[in-house]
C-alpha cells in the first residue's frame, strides 16, 4: 500500500491559497509535511497549520529562507524517516485535482508493470495567471532540438525531458539512489537540475494527462508581444537573477544534452527580452539578468546577497 507524504516549501505565503491546498493534500495522502521558510518573527504559516489535525500535518520551521532546494531536502528527509514509499513535492501556490495523486500513482504503476524505469510522474498543470494549460518537454522523432506534447487519449501519458517541482511524485528508492535537490541553486531549475540528474541515471519521466493541477508560474500575467500579443509570466528581477544564473550553470554541466541547452538558451534569451520590456522593473530586470550572467560564468552559487 502506498504512504505518499506531500513536502510543501512555503515562503510567506497567501494563507488562503496555502489552506486550499493542504485540504486538497490531506484529503489525499497519508500526511502533509511543510516546510517554512518565512522569517521567524512572521507566523502566519504557524497559525494556519495550528488549526489542521497535529497527527496528519507536521510543520518545521526554518526561521528564515534557505531556499527551496533546501527546504525541500529537509522535507524529503522527513518523508523518507516517516517510511514514505513516495514523496510528492508541492510549491504553496499549487491546486491539485481531488484525484491527482491517485491518478499519478495509477500512471506510475501502469509504466512500472510495462518495464518502465520511472523516476517521476507529474500532473499537467494550468497557469492560474495566464490560463495556459502547458505541454511536456520531449523528444519528438524529426525534430533537432525537442518538442511539446500534451497527453490525449492515445497517448494518456508521455515521456518528459523535466518535470516541475510542483505536483511530481517521486518513489523513495529514486530519491536514495538519484540523490537530494542541488541546495546552491537557491531557486529557480532545481526540478530542471534533478530532472536531468535523474534521467542520466536511467530512469524516464513521465507527464500524466489523467492527473491535473493548477499552478501560479510567475508572480502575475504580463502582456508582451512576439510575433503577436501573448500572455506570459512576470518576475521580479530577482528571480530573473536566477533564472540566467541558473541555466548557466545547467550549461556547465556534462550531463545534459547540448541540444538541450541550445533550444533552452533560446527561451532564456525570451525571458529576458519579456521582463526587461514589458515588464515594470525594466531596468532593475537588466542589471539583475547581467548579474545573473556573469555570477553563472564565474560559477557564484547560492542565495542572491546584493
């Protein structure tokens, strides 16, 4: 029998949000555990879980933000000291379906009985800011680089190249033998770190149509326009910091496909064009993605410092 205990990384939070979300998990799995990393002297998150079954959730405290990378591990190794069979990993802005993790556990276990090596299941998520429902990653026979597809009903599932961190269950034996989040990437590619980590050690990653969830991607919805009006997600420019930094990194790193970084490159270069354009810290969103350039070059990880 499966015991799926849920690591939801919180970081001051809507509680409205993080309260609908813990009700959806716990509706669902054996246990919730959250992991905070809001500064000590703010307690919302310690209010909201004072009020949920003390049996069913665990809250640790960090006191401050170590990133979720981090807060993520410390989740994982509570999980698995619990005797979790799988973990599931949620950010604090997610809506899972009512059946999503048990769609997730079917999928998992229906690619397992046809000798599949899976390392990951993850739903098929929908922008709460942009309304866009988004496709996996794969590889598409004819094409150099990748392409997107999403599940229909001849293909309910489909082999991704990454999964975010939001909604993907993950088997405790993939977790101990692929190993922990890279905790110096902060945030930002984390998921897209192990993904690739987890691939290189033969296991496969698989998007699940059955199995859905709504997800805030960005901070809100901003209007830009490639060759044509499109609503895209907006970041602060702190985290358009670590999104450059971070794919520089991912560059550096042998295991991952250089067809991969190439047309990956191509959507960095659009994450700057909409941020520092369209965007309202325009020039703030500039300095902080040449930053974020160069501390990946010189190889300066961690948490931004200013």
């Amino acid at each position: 029998m499966p015991r799926v205990f849920p690591v939801v990384v919180s970081y001051q939070p809507d509680t409205e949000v993080l309260r609908a979300l813990l009700d959806a998990l716990l509706a669902q799995t054996a246990g919730v555990l959250v992991v905070d990393n809001t500064p000590a002297d703010d307690r919302r998150v310690e209010t909201l879980c004072a009020a949920f079954p003390q049996d069913a959730l665990r809250l640790i405290r960090l006191g401050e933000n170590l990133g979720i990378a981090h807060a993520l591990n410390v989740g994982i190794d509570a999980a698995l000291a619990a005797e979790a069979t799988h973990v599931l990993l949620s950010d604090q802005d997610s809506l899972p379906a009512p059946d999503m993790v048990a769609e997730l556990l079917r999928a998992q276990d229906a690619l397992t009985r046809a000798g599949r090596r899976v390392g990951a299941v993850g739903p098929t998520y929908t922008d709460r800011h942009t309304g866009i429902t988004f496709p996996f990653q794969t590889e598409v026979q004819g094409k150099f680089f990748y392409g997107h597809r999403r599940p229909d009903a001849t293909h309910p599932t489909i082999e991704a190249l990454t999964l975010i961190t939001s909604g993907t269950l993950i088997p405790a034996s993939v977790l101990r033998e692929v190993g922990p989040m890279r905790e110096d990437f902060f945030i930002d590619h984390v998921d897209i770190e192990w993904s690739h980590r987890a691939r290189a050690a033969g296991f496969s990653l698989f998007g699940v149509g059955a199995a859905v969830m709504f997800h805030s991607m960005g901070e809100h919805a901003l209007r830009v326009w490639y060759f044509g009006w499109r609503q895209e997600s907006a970041y602060s420019p702190v985290r358009v910091y670590y999104r450059i930094r971070n794919f520089v990194a991912l560059c550096r790193l042998p295991s991952i496909r250089w067809r991969w970084k190439l047309r990956n490159g191509w959507y960095i270069v659009g994450v700057v064009y909409t941020q520092t354009v369209f965007g309202q810290q325009r020039l703030a969103a500039l300095r902080m993605a040449a930053r974020g350039l160069w501390d990946g070059l010189r190889g300066r990880m961690g948490p931004w410092r200013g």
